[in-house]
C-alpha cells in the first residue's frame, strides 16, 4: 500500500527547495540545492540536479506522489509551461505534474488563504494574483521588454545614473555621487561606469548598488529617495493592476510581499507602500513572507488533493514542519 503524497519544488534562479509531503501534511523529506532553472543553466542539467534532490528528498518506495507541484523561475508562456511539464515528468513521475510560476509559490506560503496578490521583489520584480474562483493572472516578469521597472537591479542602476548624471550636468547633485564609488571602492561614478563597461565589475552585481541607494535616502537625499518612491510606487501599481484583473478590489485580498527588497528597514519606502496599495485596494492587508516559498508549492498541492481548500489543521502541520525544517535546511550540494 503507496502513501498518497506531493511533491513540492520552488525553482528560483538561485537555488531549490525540493520537498515530499504526506496527504495529512507531515513532511516526509525536504533538501535545498542550487538551482535548476533552465534561465541560470541549461536544461539538461537543471533536469540532472532535480533527479539529485527528488532522490535525497524522499525516495521511499511507499511513497507515491499524487501530484508534483513545481513552482519555477521562467515558466513565463504557454511554450515554457509545455516544455518543462514533459522534462519534469520524466524526471520525477508523479500522478499529476502542475508547473507554475513561482510566484504561486510565494502567494501561498504568506497568505492565509488560497487566494490573494503577491509582490516579488529581489534582483528583479514581479507579481502575480489568484481569484476567489482561483483564477490566475500575473505579468511576464521578463524585463524592460515587458514593461517592468523594478528590484535591486534597477534600483542600483538609477542610483548609479544618477550619480553620473549629477557629476556631468545633466541631473540634480546627489549624496549618490559619493555613495554609489564609495560601495564599490572607487571614488568617481564614471569610474564605476567604467568598470563595469571593461569587465573589471561584472554588471550582475549592479543589484548590490541598492541597499546604498536606500541608505543615502534613509540619510535625506532627495534624489536617492526619488528612486525608492519609484520603486513603491511601481509596486503599489502591479497590486492595482492585478487586484482589477483578478476582481480582488473589494475583495479584501492579502497582499504578500516576498524577495530580499522587502527585509529592508527604510520606514518611508514601507509607508508609501502601504498607502499606495491601501488607496487602491481599501480592504487589502499586506504581510511579509517569513516561510520559505516551498511551503506554497506543497499547500498548492495539498489543495488539489483536498479538491479545494485544504484543511486547516493539515496546513498547519506542513507550516510548521518547514518551518522546522528552514531553521536547518539538509543541502545537497551540485556536484
């Protein structure tokens, strides 16, 4: 006799939790690795790695999972959804295989309920909704060719515009003319601009330019906090916008905020936040995410066992043995 279980994957650009879960909620097996998103390595060895962590995170020939739930990074279009249902099924079978993106998973690991509006803001930006009637609606997340503005990245690169603009005459001056060299032990921003330009930066790390441009607002530039304005009001725009689509105005929705923007302590860009989302959508209250996003991909599951909700004192147990289990997560390491 098979123990009815789901298998529970966040694939982020970085890394993967991997994760099986009984039908009542006790986690039976969970491992962290690196990433297996076709978007920061190739498809065969993203395949190779979940093989890894499926096999470390439960392997038990009792177990046979329902469903998989794979919640990843670059399930953006249909055409990606198709390609890595098959590569997923054939790697770890299970009775049913979902791929979503993995703001899904975000969405439900910090709301309360099946439904609601998250924000995801880290390196990029990005967001997504679920209906009461569960319907889904989210933005491509792919960059500037979709209209997105936002996350460390952009942050760090209008703090470094800025700060040559100021330097040459063409903006306003800005604390950021010192910051923004000083972060990456240099003294002048075209020396910065430079850098990155000849390699000697690599222009990944522009991201880790942000947390300077929120500390030079946080110390009253106007400029620096002229782009953290941007930033929350951009937020604040995707939760209107998705709330709308998802007929979620009046609806009270959770709003979930949820990347490594979001832990920092600048009480102004919190505050606008707060007030923008709040003007567009009365009812709405916003948390931050505290568990880690598999936890979203397993109570997804856990939901289309249950054929809807799923119970609440089963949710409860999953919520706690991940957070048991984050405290210190088992890593499988990519080799």
């Amino acid at each position: 006799m098979t123990t009815p279980a789901v298998l529970a994957v966040d694939g982020g650009n970085s890394k993967a939790d991997v994760a099986l879960v009984a039908a009542d909620g006790h986690l039976l097996g969970a491992v962290r690795g690196p990433t297996i998103s076709h978007q920061a390595t190739s498809l065969g060895e993203g395949m190779r790695r979940l093989g890894r962590l499926v096999a470390a995170a439960g392997g038990r020939a009792d177990v046979r999972p329902s469903i998989a739930v794979h919640c990843v990074a670059g399930a953006d279009y249909p055409s990606d959804v198709q390609q890595l249902e098959r590569s997923f099924a054939a790697v770890a079978p299970a009775g049913q295989t979902l791929v979503l993106n993995d703001t899904y998973a975000a969405l439900r690991a910090g709301a309360t309920r099946s439904w609601g509006i998250v924000l995801i803001c880290g390196q990029g930006i990005n967001a997504a909704a679920v209906g009461v009637d569960d319907r889904r609606v989210r933005f491509a997340g792919v960059g500037d060719i979709a209209g997105d503005w936002g996350g460390a990245g952009s942050v760090g690169m209008a703090g470094l515009g800025a700060a040559v603009r100021a330097r040459d005459g063409r903006g306003p001056r800005t604390a950021l003319e010192e910051t923004i060299p000083a972060a990456v032990g240099l003294v002048r921003p075209e020396a910065v601009t430079h850098a990155y330009y000849s390699g000697r930066l690599d222009e990944r790390r522009i991201g880790e330019l942000a947390p300077t441009v929120f500390a030079t607002a946080a110390a009253g530039d106007a400029v620096a906090r002229s782009i953290i304005d941007r930033l929350a009001d951009e937020l604040a725009t995707m939760a209107a916008a998705l709330a709308r689509r998802a007929h979620l105005v009046r609806r009270g929705p959770e709003v979930v905020l949820a990347g490594s923007v979001f832990r920092t302590g600048d009480a102004g860009f919190h505050e606008r936040l707060h007030d923008r989302i709040t003007a567009a959508i009365p009812a709405a209250r916003i948390v931050r995410l505290s568990a880690p996003p598999v936890v979203g991909a397993a109570l997804i599951g856990l939901d289309r066992l249950a054929g809807g909700a799923a119970d609440p004192a089963v949710e409860a147990r999953a919520r706690a043995a991940f957070d048991d289990w984050n405290a210190t997560p088992v890593v499988v390491t990519s080799s």
